[in-house]
C-alpha cells in the first residue's frame, strides 16, 4: 500500500510567470516523483490551471512593511502549522526550474530534516573563506505540522527579517529561521546562470550544456526557461546565451 502523500507547494502572482509555468511544473512532477503527491498552489487566480492542482488563496499579510503584500515571505507563512492543512514531507519549488531527472531523492535525503540549496550567489567569496551559511530558496523542504518555530521566528523578528543591513534577501532569514537545515546535494541542483551558461566570452560561441547528474536547473532572475530555449541576444553581452534546445525537451506540459 502506498505511504501519505508528500506534499509539493508553489506560489503565483502578478503576470510575471502565467498559468502555463504551474501546469508545466504540476506536469513535470507527475513524471519525475514516483509516489502519491499533493500539488498546491497559492494564487489568486485559478485561470488556465489544469486539474488535479489545488488552490489556495494567499494568506493575510502578517505585518510585513517591506513590500506589497503577497510577496516572497510568503515563504516563511507556509511554515506555520496546519497552513492548507498540509502534513508531513513539503517541498517548495519556485516556478522558474526545470525538473530533468527523478526527484524522489528530495524526499528520502535526511528524512524529516530541513533542507535547503546552498546559495550559488556567494560563491566567489569561498575563494578566502567559508562558503557563507546562506540558503536559496526556489527548492527548500520542511515537515509541515512541525514547523511552527520557523513561522513564529519569523513573527518575533520580523523588523529583522526585512532589514536588508542584517539579511539581504527572505530566503536569508528562512536559513537562520530554520536553525537545522542541510544543504542538497550540489549536483542535484544546479544553476543555469552560474553552472551552465559558458563564462564570458565562452557564452558568445559555446552553447550550454545538460548538466550531468542534475535533478532541477534552476533559473533565479533572468534568463527564464523559455529564453533558454531560444537563446538571448539583448542585453549585456557577457549575459548572452545560445539556444539550448534541450531544455524544451523537459520544460513542456
């Protein structure tokens, strides 16, 4: 007999991302995790969304002042016990990745624990220390029903949370707030901007290339998948990519 369902969570608002990336990334799912799954989306429009994705309406903004309310720190809500009466192993994925191999690893890795990506964005300060305890957050995992601390963290301290002189970013706080957390494996996340796309001038002439081993390519900021997939020609120079054809072949409904 099957176990629980594992719990996947995502986010949409706005028109940055449309419907079409929550329908790909539900899809995606449904080929690459091999047991029963909940796929919940918090939205505030169901428009174009296929079925077997539930909604769940956003929130109310617990007091926070940094920016128009819903933002990332949504990500810190979800934490909070009996938030969409989910239980158990969540995993949340933010909506700009693309799943390129089986994903049930994300849920048997360090059952039970906090797990985050070891954020890519201070790598070059390894060059003379420690690579800085900071996460990213477009895949993190936390035991929903047993994560209250991390939401009440976030309600005690959150003038800190939102003052960027102590943590740059949400996904700076949900590391600190998390207390436990370990680190995904590198090779099964990888970014395309910082492990993918060749380096300036490699990118005018070298394509990028599948990463060996990767599970999720992540795409933080720009370029998004579809551009992956074209190839970007605007812009700075050192930012251009070739077309990679291959990422159509798994960013797809």
């Amino acid at each position: 007999m099957p176990g629980a369902p594992v719990n996947i969570i995502c986010m949409k608002w706005g028109t940055r991302y449309p419907s079409r990336y929550v329908n790909i990334l539900y899809r995606s799912i449904g080929r690459h995790l091999h047991r029963p799954f909940r796929f919940v989306c918090l939205t505030d429009s169901s428009e174009g969304l296929v079925d077997g994705i539930e909604i769940h309406p956003f929130p109310e903004n617990p007091g926070v002042t940094q920016a128009r309310w819903p933002n990332v720190f949504l990500k810190l809500v979800m934490t909070r016990d009996g938030f969409a009466n989910l239980e158990g192993p969540t995993l949340f994925l933010d909506l700009d990745l693309v799943i390129l191999d089986d994903i049930d690893c994300f849920f048997d890795y360090q059952p039970g624990k906090n797990c985050i990506i070891h954020n890519w964005i201070e790598r070059r300060k390894q060059i003379l220390r420690k690579r800085p305890d900071i996460g990213n957050s477009s895949i993190f995992r936390f035991e929903a029903g047993k994560s209250q601390y991390i939401y009440d963290t976030f309600l005690r301290e959150m003038d800190r949370a939102q003052d960027r002189s102590i943590f740059q970013t949400e996904q700076a706080f949900l590391t600190y707030a998390m207390k436990e957390r370990y680190w995904w494996p590198e090779e099964w996340v990888r970014s395309f901007k910082f492990n993918v796309r060749p380096p300036f001038p490699l990118n005018l002439i070298l394509a990028p290339q599948k990463p060996t081993g990767a599970k999720f390519l992540i795409f933080h900021g720009k370029p998004d998948p579809p551009d992956a997939v074209d190839g970007v020609t605007t812009g700075k120079i050192h930012h251009k990519v070739l077309p990679a054809p291959w990422v159509a072949e798994y960013w797809k409904e």
